[in-house]
C-alpha cells in the first residue's frame, strides 16, 4: 500500500497466506481497519485517506499480515 498511488480493491487475500505490502513511510501504527458488509477498509489513520478494500476478508487483520516493501 502506498499514499501517493491512491487506493487499491484486493479480491483474493488469504490470511495465514498473503501478506499485504506497507510502502517506505507507512506503518501499521498508522492504519485503521474497519469492516464494512463483506469488506474490510484499509485507510490512514487521522487523515482517512483510503488505502486498500478488501473483498471477502473479515476485519481481523493484525501487524503479523503486513510487511515493508521497498519501491
């Protein structure tokens, strides 16, 4: 996930399985997750700004489902 690249849709994130990538300057201290129907919202915390949906994954994401990436 990256704030300058806007927001990305995730169909097929599987937990225990898929890590999802934080760019240099996001971490997971600065991300609220939220579910939503049969989503969960990825966004920066204070600014909202949206970062990822992803479809069909219930809203338990924890830091163990992140990693930094380098772009």
């Amino acid at each position: 996930l990256n704030q300058s690249l806007g927001s990305d849709i995730i169909t097929d994130f599987r937990k225990g399985e898929d890590l999802i990538g934080l760019a240099p300057g996001l971490s997971f201290n600065q991300l609220s997750i939220a579910s939503s129907s049969n989503q969960t919202l990825i966004s920066v915390t204070g600014t909202n700004q949206l970062l990822a949906k992803l479809n069909g994954v219930p809203g338990t994401l924890s830091a163990g489902d992140f990693t930094q990436v380098t772009i």
